[in-house]
C-alpha cells in the first residue's frame, strides 16, 4: 500500500515513467497529449478504444525502431500505421532514449521499407547514386510524355504561386492542387510561367525572351486551352516575325 506522501511517477494514461522530466512531483501525465486523451475517456467512455488503436507490442517495436536509427516513415511502412502517428510517438516519447544513427543497416532492410532519400544516402558510388535516381524517375516518365498543359488565355500581371492558384481557383473554377500543368503569360508578353501541383510543393517553370513577344491566346477566345507538352514546347519557340517596310 502506497503512503500519503508518495509520488506517483507514472502518467496516469499511458502508464510511462515520468521521472526525469520537469517538476515531475507536480506532473500527472507525460504529455498534453495523453492529458487531452485522458480526459475525453473521462467524459465519453465509449470512445476509448479511439484514443489507443494499436497494440502495445506495435509501439514498442516501432519505438526501437527509431531509436536504432529508422525514419519514421520507414517504421509507418513497415507496421502499416499511419505515419503522423508515427510522428506523435516520436514526439512524446522519442527523448528516453538516445537516438543511434545506423545507416549501414539499412542496406540489410527489403527495398520496401527504404524512402527514396535514405536510398540516396546509403549510396555507394556515384554510379549506384545516378541508378537509384534513374529506377525512379521511369517510374513518373510516362506521365510526362503523357502530360497536357492548359493556356490560361490573356495576359497576368505577377507570377508567384499564390497569385497563379487564385487564377486558377477563381477564374477557371478549378483545383490548382489537382497535379494539372497551368501556363501563364505576363502583361508584356514576353514571359511565360507554368505552375504545377507535386505533393508537397509547387513546381514552376520560367521561360523568358531576351528580345520579342510569345505568341499567346487571348481571353476572347475563353478562359483556357488545353494542348500537350509537344505543343506547347512548339508554341513558346515561335517567333514573330514582321515585313520591312521601305520607305519611299
């Protein structure tokens, strides 16, 4: 039987040790987090199996995981969990222990639990390097032969993505994070950007004329023309070309 006095050393929701953590006499869990999930089990019990979806056994072998050196997007493939909950864990309780950096065990590891960026990083040569990215760009070659490009017809002033994105939200009523290819051409004509949408970022692309305009669709002809990647490379390498007029 535990005394008045004694502390309890324990989070009152997960069970984990809270020594060493700060003012741990006046803590009652390990985190804000089991803190909010403690006092909804408190307030709805029948959501408790929401709050702890996975097994023990499964955190703790992703835990070792990571402190043996594993990313955690690694770990989330491997236990097929989802990775912000993967994250979630690293964040609460990744600080027990320290964290071994261990990339030669990696190469010993199915190619499927590898990312692409630690495939990059266990790379041996520069060989073994250029084949890793080789192997993955066949994989997205198709799509771009494949790839068409809508001309937002007539002319926008500013090129940034957030102004692109609101053109296309507003003005064509369309997603701009859909993963399609938008082309737009400035107030003087002789700049041309695309945008595109490649989780995470923003892919933009700049073509510029040193001297000249681009020949480009003007808005009485709609909102936008859809043509392929061939011609639109044909497009923007046009010139325009004017008579001589002889003076008499």
């Amino acid at each position: 039987m535990e005394s008045v006095g004694q502390i309890n050393r324990n989070c009152i929701f997960c069970g984990i040790s809270l020594d060493g953590m700060c003012q741990p006499h006046k803590r009652k869990y390990c985190s804000t987090t089991c803190s909010s999930k403690y006092r909804l089990r408190q307030k709805k019990p029948g959501v408790q199996a929401k709050l702890w979806q996975h097994e023990p056994a499964v955190f703790e072998g992703a835990m070792e995981m990571y402190w043996a050196g594993m990313s955690s997007a690694s770990i989330a493939r491997y236990y097929d969990i989802p990775v912000g909950t993967m994250y979630s864990w690293v964040h609460d309780f990744g600080w027990q222990k320290e964290r071994v950096e261990q990339i030669a065990q990696y190469k010993e590891k199915p190619n499927r639990l590898l990312t692409l960026k630690e495939s990059f990083r266990i790379a041996g040569s520069a060989e073994e390097w250029q084949d890793i990215l080789h192997d993955n760009a066949i994989q997205s070659m198709d799509a771009y032969e494949n790839e068409s490009i809508k001309l937002v017809c007539g002319r926008l002033h500013g090129y940034s993505a957030g102004k692109c994105a609101a053109v296309v939200y507003e003005k064509l009523k369309e997603d701009p994070c859909s993963g399609k290819t938008y082309a737009f051409c400035n107030k003087c004509g002789n700049a041309i950007t695309t945008i595109s949408w490649n989780e995470p970022i923003y892919h933009i692309e700049r073509y510029v004329k040193t001297h000249g305009t681009f020949i480009w669709p003007d808005e009485k002809l709609g909102k936008s023309i859809e043509v392929s990647r061939v011609e639109f490379e044909h497009l923007i390498s046009l010139q325009k070309y004017r008579k001589s007029i002889k003076k008499p």
